[in-house]
C-alpha cells in the first residue's frame, strides 16, 4: 500500500485531534486531492472506528461523552440550533442533540445520568425543560432533520392549534420518547431525510 494514503490518514486524524469534526469537502481543500479520494482514505478510518461517519464529514471517535460543538451527540449531524436539545449530566457536562427526537432518544439511553433535558419551544423560541413540554410527532411540516419528526411546545393549548394546522400527534415527555422508539422499529430512521 502507498505511503501516501497513509499520510493522509495521518493528516486527517491530527486535525481530527484539534478540531473534533470535519466536512470531507474541507478535507478534499487542505489535502488538494478529490472528495472521493477523501472518502477512500477515511473508509478504512471508520472501519477501524478511529473516525465517526457523520452528516457531510466525519468525527473523531471520543471516548468522552462531550462531541464538538454542534454535533449531535445522538446521530453525530449537525446540531441547529432552532431545534437543538440540551442534555446537562450530573456531572456538569452537556450534551446536543439536533432535535427532540434525538434528544429524547439519547436522553433514554442515559437516563440515570442526566440531571436536566432543555428543549426550545417551536413557536415562542424560548427554551423549556422537555419534561414540561408537550411534543408533535409526525406533524406534516418539513423540518429536514430525523424521523419520525418531534416538534416541541410549552403549552399544550398551542401545540393542539399547531395540530390542527398541520396534523401528527401529541405526547407528553414519556409518551413521546415510548412512540418514537415504537415508529423507529417499524423503519424510522435518523438518515431518513436529503
């Protein structure tokens, strides 16, 4: 095998060191050689779990639970914003997630750990604990993030007008994470969007 993939693979994980996360057409830029070369030198990186796959570029495998900023800590894409939740660990570590789904997904699997889960209300864009919130799943409204869709609203009242509007289910916190979980073994997924 040439040295020079390797050194590549060299490259990349050094700045993966520094940075956390990268987009494979940033790498692609710094390397000056194709994105599809890019993709051939991180395969046998993600094979060999030293890198995560991610929306658009890849992660560093870390063993702490703490991503870079702006990475879904649930499906390693990008967080936004808008819709991101925030995970607060007894420890004082936070966590992203992009969206409520995902939030409540990771919130589920660590449950034990977490000390508070923050979401925004879709509407008012003021933040809210999920375990207050009520939550839309599957309204018909594109949001481009996971499926099933989960929007969130600090009053239920809003949330049934939003309904009305815009179809889907709602859910208190419990209620959504055990529907989530149902829709996603019946073919949900968290790459189910372009």
């Amino acid at each position: 095998m040439s040295k020079i993939p390797l050194e590549r693979q060299e490259q990349i994980l050094s700045w993966l060191e520094q940075e956390k996360s990268l987009k494979i057409r940033d790498i692609s830029n710094r390397l000056n050689v194709s994105e599809m070369t890019v993709y051939r030198d991180v395969k046998p990186l993600i094979d060999e779990e030293k890198v995560l796959k991610t929306s658009g570029g890849i992660a560093i495998v870390n063993q702490s639970p703490e991503l870079a900023p702006g990475i879904c800590q649930y499906c390693l894409k990008e967080s936004k914003t808008r819709l991101s939740v925030q995970l607060i660990t007894k420890k004082q570590q936070v966590e992203h997630t992009c969206c409520p789904h995902c939030g409540l997904l990771r919130y589920d699997d660590i449950k034990e750990e977490v000390a508070q889960i923050i979401c925004t209300d879709f509407l008012q864009d003021t933040t809210l604990s999920a375990k207050m919130a009520t939550f839309l799943l599957n309204a018909d409204i594109n949001l481009n993030c996971c499926e099933p869709q989960v929007i969130t609203f600090g009053s239920r009242k809003q949330a049934k007008k939003f309904q009305l509007g815009f179809g889907g289910e709602l859910y208190n916190f419990d209620e959504a994470i055990h529907e989530i979980k149902k829709q996603m073994t019946h073919g949900c997924h968290c790459d189910d969007h372009s």
